[in-house]
C-alpha cells in the first residue's frame, strides 16, 4: 500500500481527527480512504447522469404529453410487466 503525506490547517486536522474518531473508523487513514472512495463513487454517478443526458438530447425532441397520458401510459407498462 502507497504513503501519502499531506499538511492541513489547524482547523482541518481538527475535524478529520474528530470524524475519524467518532467510532465509525479505525482512524484517519481510514476516513481519508473512505473520503476517496465516496468522492470516486460519486464521479462515476457523475459521469453516468451526463451520459444518460447526452443521449437524452441526442435521441431528438420529446413527445408532449400530458400528465394524464403518462399516468396512463405508467399503468399500463405496469400492467404489462415493464414496471419491475
């Protein structure tokens, strides 16, 4: 496993130690390790909603409808099976 070394401000240090001794970690090492691993988690969420925009705007303009007509169209999909 690789070393990282990094400087803080006082006030930093302090919530990392606070947090990182709150009962939920083994120390700062792990809290830091669990910061990384939320922060990748949360890009590759990220990425996946542009992507899913991308082809959004690519598949051309939406058809209208109204609120009636998706509620209908949700129930029936439903009915269908396409719901699970």
């Amino acid at each position: 496993m690789a070393t990282i070394s990094i400087s803080l401000p006082d006030a930093i240090k302090g919530w990392v130690d606070q947090q990182a001794n709150n009962g939920q970690f083994s120390g700062v090492g792990d809290y830091i390790r669990d910061l990384v691993r939320r922060d990748q988690q949360q890009k590759d969420v990220d990425q996946a909603l542009l992507q899913a925009l991308r082809e959004g705007e690519q598949s051309g303009p939406a058809i209208a409808r109204s609120r009636e007509e998706l509620l209908a169209l949700a129930r029936q999909k439903l009915a269908e099976g396409e719901g699970r």
